[in-house]
C-alpha cells in the first residue's frame, strides 16, 4: 500500500467522502459527486461532475477515473475520456466528465457515486530509435483482425 495525500476544495463538502473502496477486493474508488444542488444531464449531453478534493500522488504513479458499471448498464451513463488519466503532479481538483448515453435524463444529486478511480505504478520509457522494429507473429494486425467469436471453427470476422 502506497502514502498519498488528499486536501478538500472547501469546507462546503466535508460530508462528501473521500475515494473510498466499497468491499475488501475492491481495486477501484468510488469518487462522490460535490454539488451544491442536483445537476441534470440531458440525453446525448456531457456535465463536469466535481468531486471536492484534490490529490498528491507520489512520483512514478497514476490515477486512474473510470465509470461505474452500475450506471452503465442502468442509465446508460459513461465517463468521456475513460480512463482519465490524474498525473502524480496535477494538483487541482478531480472532477468527471460524465456523458449520457442513454434517452432519459438523468440526475446525480449530492453524494452520489458517479465514478471509480484507480491508484496505479506507471513506467517511464527511454526511447531507442531504429530503423526497423522486430516483427511478430501478430505483426501489424489490428482494429478486430481476430475476429468476434471465441470459437476457433468459426473463423476470423471479415
């Protein structure tokens, strides 16, 4: 388990929690909407959700801000650049940009769990360039080359 810091935005939201795992085998923390009433977002809209808080991760690691699956498949609600990426030194407040993709609006209140966040090591790479890079067998393949179907007898989608 790794140290990291967390301060709030304002005293406004000292009720919200603070990334929290909801069951021991978590890997995800759910963030709670900081707002100061219910925000509505429309069919086919996209809303900034704050969460009140800003972090300090130590060098060499990420968060991660990923949708929930509940609001998914429930409401059709997503987050736009999932994941998103908070760097160990961004220092400003964590907030969601939370779509709908559904045809209903939908509402997040106060305190409401709108995403998941997920604290990762992350690698720095020294780039070596050269004039061709090593082939494989799965070569340039990509965008759906394997095709959809798990059975081998079914073939490669064309």
């Amino acid at each position: 388990m790794i140290a990291a810091k967390i301060s709030r935005t304002s005293q406004l939201f000292k009720d919200i929690p603070t990334p929290h795992y909801a069951t021991s085998g978590s890997a995800g923390m759910d963030l709670c909407a900081a707002l100061e009433a219910p925000a509505t977002i429309a069919p086919g809209e996209t809303a900034l959700i704050p969460t009140g808080f800003r972090i300090e991760l130590p060098e060499g690691y990420e968060a991660q801000v990923r949708p929930r699956s509940g609001l998914a498949i429930k409401h059709q609600m997503g987050i736009l650049n999932s994941p998103g990426t908070i760097d160990s030194d961004y220092r400003g407040e964590i907030k969601i940009i939370l779509t709908n993709f559904g045809k209903s609006p939908f509402i997040v209140n106060r305190g409401d769990r709108v995403a998941q966040m997920v604290v990762a090591k992350v690698e720095r790479v020294a780039w070596e360039e050269v004039a061709l890079v090593a082939d494989s067998e799965r070569g340039a393949g990509g965008f759906g080359h394997t095709g959809v179907s798990a059975n081998p007898r079914n073939g490669k989608a064309k």
